[in-house]
C-alpha cells in the first residue's frame, strides 16, 4: 500500500493535471474561437476585394442588422466532428499558402467562381439559418426553384451557391435576373445572302438580319486523326491513330458570335415545345420552311461578360443544330456542324504536331508537380489560345489571339465546340484507315466537343486532344420543368462553329 504522502502527492498531481487540462481548454477554446472571427481570417485572406465585397453582400448588409462571419459559410456547422476537420484542413492550407505564395500573383477572381467556391462552401450551413426555405415575400420562381432543390439536392448534389453565388460576396456582374428578349443589335440589314462563285473564302450575309458570318474555305486533303502514342500528356481515346481524307468545305472564321446568335432567337423565339427528333430530323429536309427556336434562357446568359462578338455560350446541342438549320433556310445553303474529322482537320492546318503551332505540350502544361516551383512556359501559346493562363476566367473576343495556318481563329481555347458525331471511347477502334469524310458512331448518349475552353490547361489543348458534352450534369441546377432543351444552366465554356458545304457546280479541287 502507498504512504500517506505518496496518496498526498498522487492527489496533488491530479489536481495539477486537472488544472493544467482546464487551463489547456481554455486556451484551445479561445484559440479556436478567436481564430474563427472574420478578423483572423482576413489576416490570411489579405485581398481587399474580399472584405470589400463581404460588407456588400446580403449576409452584412441587411435591414436586420445581422451579420453573417466568414466561418459560418465557409465551415460545417459548429459543434460537430466536420468543422474541426474542416478547420483544421483549411487553417493549414491556408497559413501555407500565406507563408509560400505570392498573395498578389493569386487570382482571386478565379477564386470566386462556383467550380472553386463550391468545395468551400456547406449547404449544411447555409441550412442552419436559413431553415424556412419558403418564407413570406418569395417569388413564384423562387417557389419553383426551391421545391426543385428539395427534390433533388442529395441526387444532384446540389449547391445553395448554385444559384447564390453572390449571397456571400457581393459580386455587381452576377445577375439573378432573367433574359426576355434578346438584346437589339444595330447595322445595316441584308437583303439578300451571299452567292458563292468560287471556292474562296467569303462572307454570309443573313437576310432580314444585320448578321454576317466571315467563312473560311478550307480545302480538303488527307491526315492522321488523333495523336501518336509518344505525344505527351497523350490520352487513350485519342487512338488509335487513322489516315483519313476530308473533303473541302466551308467553316466559321470563329466561333458563332451572340450577335449572330440573337438574328436567331429573335426571329424564332418560341415557347420550345417542338420535339428534338423533329428538329434533328428536318435538318436533312429541304422542303420545311419554318424552325422552332429557343425559349427565354434561365438567367442572364452572357454571365454578364458582354456579348457582341464574344462567342455564344451555355446553348444545348440541340440549339446550336437548330441554329445550323435556321441558318441553312435563311442562306439557301448547308449549314451544319462539323464532324470530328473535319474539326480536327480544320485544327491543325495542314500540321500533325501537338498544336498547330511549336510548342511541347509538357513545356506549357500546368500540370506535375515540379510546375508549382517552375512555371509553365507561355510564350509561343499566349498568342493563339484563350485558356486558364491568360483568360481572367472568361471567354473574349476572337480579336485577342492570331489565326491558325488555315485563318481560323479560337480553334483552341476559348469555348469549346460542339461536333455532330457521337461521342465513343473507342471511336478510333472501328474507323477504317483512308475511309474518307468519316463521321463517329451511329448513335450514343454525349456528343463530342473540342478545342478545351478558357480555363482549360495547355494540355488539353491539343489538336487531337477529345472530349465530350455532360448532359446531365450541365443541367442540374435549372428548375425548368422539363428542363429546358435549348439552354444549359451548369457549364459557360461551350460555344459551336458552323460549316458549309461546298453548293454543288463550285470547283473545289
């Protein structure tokens, strides 16, 4: 048994321990807390902007005086297992950031975007306050809009920021508002379309329009389509490679432009009930003399970027098919989408390196892990794509960036575009070597798209570099019941090109 004073001392160190634990707990509290206010934070986050817009938004400036901290959206809810990670995660990262980077050369406005902000933000906090989701004074759209979150949050995995992106930080180019009608576009308006005489390039005059399309011709010839297996940052869908022939044909100097795109809407605005297989069905009939055209967008369209000769954006493959079609009966000639074929063709310009110009797509990638510590080289890509080095996260115009061997412009880059093939995997696997004009599989669920967008890598920038729309996904957040056919609510870098056959009669050789 211990002595009377080994008892004493056992007790004392007990009561030492206890006091030193209290003690410890407070301190860790008061850490904790302390480093939860939005003045610690913004020791870190020392951007102006972002105080600046936070004291903007509805969560600080409000008729109920309260005032929404930084930890309240950007952290779980207090009190649980998932804050303390989240915190603890978050506050390494960042103070990392904060003693390593260079807190000027960090886009903040790349930061802000809802790709980023999403992983950032909980709907369990937003939750917490906003319990009532149909309080009195909401809109009808707003019921609308809320009851299809309801249904399909866990499913879709929907975000509260999906539609309040600027609840948190006041964003003046962020609008909830909605498109009616298709801005006014001033000009002369053409009576008559262009006549095609030769096989050269020229420029499509729509009637009953001020819109015109400048058309590249582009003659046909042979290549090898998709990329050699040695091509750096290669992907398996891009082979195997085929030598394939293309006939000439026509195409868009740059992507179809919101001006050339609201000739359309405002000409054939309609409530969108037309079937889609009517429509993919009447682009091989020449006998039709009407087309359906698009509804009202959900929302402001242009993401308050600007329109004019900025490529139009956030339109569905259906739309842009119909636009080929509407354009086609306006013209008298064969407007259409390109096939994959042709669009890569037209891409390299009669070259089969990694891009149309010199460059190692290794060299200019951002990806590795060495690419922290030595940057990607941007010197001879600067000049011909709009991507996720020089974009400021946004399309721009086709006058920033020089032409391809051939004259077209924002073939990578910028926005994607859309092709008329099927998208497959394995499309290469069955196509035959020599096959001339081929197009891509009978049928399937996604179409293709090329050229990658404004904030896409070097690397998938590549001539041959593949992918594809997400149909599903680029739809989750618009509560239009069914969801609307023409317009996407979830992706802003998708655009399209058209391509005109040569008319018959017309020398192309």
């Amino acid at each position: 048994m211990s002595s009377p004073k080994n008892r004493k001392n056992y007790l004392l160190a007990g009561l030492a321990g206890l006091v030193l634990g209290f003690s410890l707990m407070i301190v860790f509290n008061t850490f904790w807390v302390r480093s939860s206010s939005s003045e610690s934070c913004m020791s870190c986050h020392a951007h102006p902007e972002s105080d600046a817009s936070w004291k903007q938004s509805y969560h600080y400036n409000n008729g109920s005086g309260t005032k929404t901290d930084c930890a309240a959206c950007h952290l779980p809810e207090k009190g649980t297992f998932r804050y303390a990670k989240a915190k603890a995660k978050m506050g390494m990262k960042d103070i990392w950031s904060y003693l390593t980077k260079d807190l000027e050369s960090i886009d903040w406005e790349r930061k802000s975007e809802l790709d980023y902000a999403q992983n950032i933000v909980y709907n369990e906090s937003c939750k917490s306050c906003h319990v009532n989701l149909f309080p009195t004074g909401i809109t009808d759209d707003g019921i609308t809009a809320h009851l299809y979150y309801e249904e399909n949050e866990e499913k879709l995995n929907l975000q509260c920021i999906s539609c309040h992106l600027d609840a948190g930080h006041y964003n003046p180019n962020y609008q909830h508002g909605t498109l009616n009608s298709a801005p006014k576009v001033s000009g002369t308006i053409h009576e008559t379309a262009a006549e095609i005489k030769e096989f050269k390039n020229f420029t499509e005059t729509v009637p009953g329009s001020t819109a015109s399309i400048r058309m590249v011709a582009i003659p046909g010839g042979e290549f090898l389509m998709g990329s050699p297996e040695n091509e750096p940052l290669r992907k398996d869908d891009e082979g195997p490679q085929r030598r394939v022939r293309v006939s000439s044909f026509f195409m868009g100097e740059y992507e179809v432009t919101w001006d050339q795109f609201w000739a359309f809407y405002n000409e054939t605005m309609s409530e969108g009930r037309t079937p889609p297989s009517e429509i993919y069905a009447n682009n091989t009939r020449e006998d039709i003399d009407a087309v359906s055209g698009p509804t009202p967008p959900f929302g402001i369209p242009d993401q308050g970027w600007g329109m004019g000769d900025r490529p139009a954006i956030t339109m569905t493959h259906y739309s842009a098919e119909t636009f080929c079609q509407w354009l086609s009966l306006k013209t008298g000639k064969k407007y259409r989408l390109p096939t994959e074929a042709e669009w890569e063709y037209a891409a390299r310009g009669g070259t089969s390196t990694p891009y149309f110009f010199e460059g190692n797509p290794k060299k200019l990638s951002n990806e590795g892990f060495l690419k922290s510590i030595f940057k990607a080289d941007t010197t001879g890509i600067n000049g011909y794509a709009v991507y996720v080095n020089n974009s400021g996260n946004r399309s721009q115009e086709p006058s920033k960036v020089k032409a391809n061997p051939f004259g077209l412009k924002n073939m990578i880059g910028n926005v994607m575009e859309y092709c008329s093939d099927w998208y497959s995997e394995n499309a290469y696997s069955s196509l035959q070597d020599g096959a001339t004009d081929p197009k891509g599989p009978s049928e399937g669920t996604e179409y293709v798209v090329r050229g990658g967008l404004y904030s896409s890598d070097a690397a998938d920038l590549r001539s041959a570099a593949r992918s594809h729309t997400e149909h599903d996904a680029w739809l989750r957040t618009d509560p239009q019941n069914p969801k609307s056919i023409w317009w996407y609510s979830d992706i802003k870098g998708i655009g399209f090109r058209v391509v005109c056959e040569v008319p018959e009669g017309i020398d192309a050789n």
